[in-house]
C-alpha cells in the first residue's frame, strides 16, 4: 500500500488518509476519515474499492460481501479487552 494523501485534523475538520493498494492480487484504494467525537474520542469512516486481479467485475459484489467479512472479524479482534 502506498499513502497517496495525508490531512491530519485541523480545528473542526476530519482529518483524512487515503491509500492506494498495489499488490499483485489486490487492487484499488481506500479511505480512512477520523471526526471528533462530542464524547471526546474519534469517530472513524472507512471507505474502500477493492479489486481482485483476474476476476471479472460481475464477481464484485461477492468480493465486497467477503470483505465485509473478513474486515468484521478482523476489527472484532483488534477490539476485544
């Protein structure tokens, strides 16, 4: 992955991050927004468009559904006390 955009939080606008995926399997780019909380802490959207080299783009709504998945279970984990 590559960091093609940095904009740390200044005042009341979001920072942003976004990146450019280049590997040899997957492909495509995503979006990180971090807003301040009114609780005090962060709130986080994600945004991503990934792509699976050599598969036809009739198959990306199956991709995404695995990507939720994946991306879910993983977020569960990082999270647990």
């Amino acid at each position: 992955m590559k960091v093609v955009l940095w904009r740390p939080p200044e005042g009341t606008e979001p920072g942003l991050v976004r990146l450019e995926k280049l590997g040899r399997a997957v492909t495509g780019w995503a979006e990180i927004e971090i807003h301040r909380s009114s609780t005090g802490g962060s709130e986080i959207q994600w945004r991503e468009d990934l792509r699976l080299r050599g598969l036809p783009r009739a198959l990306d709504p199956l991709v995404a559904k695995a990507g939720r998945h994946l991306f879910g279970r993983a977020l569960a984990r990082l999270l647990r006390p």
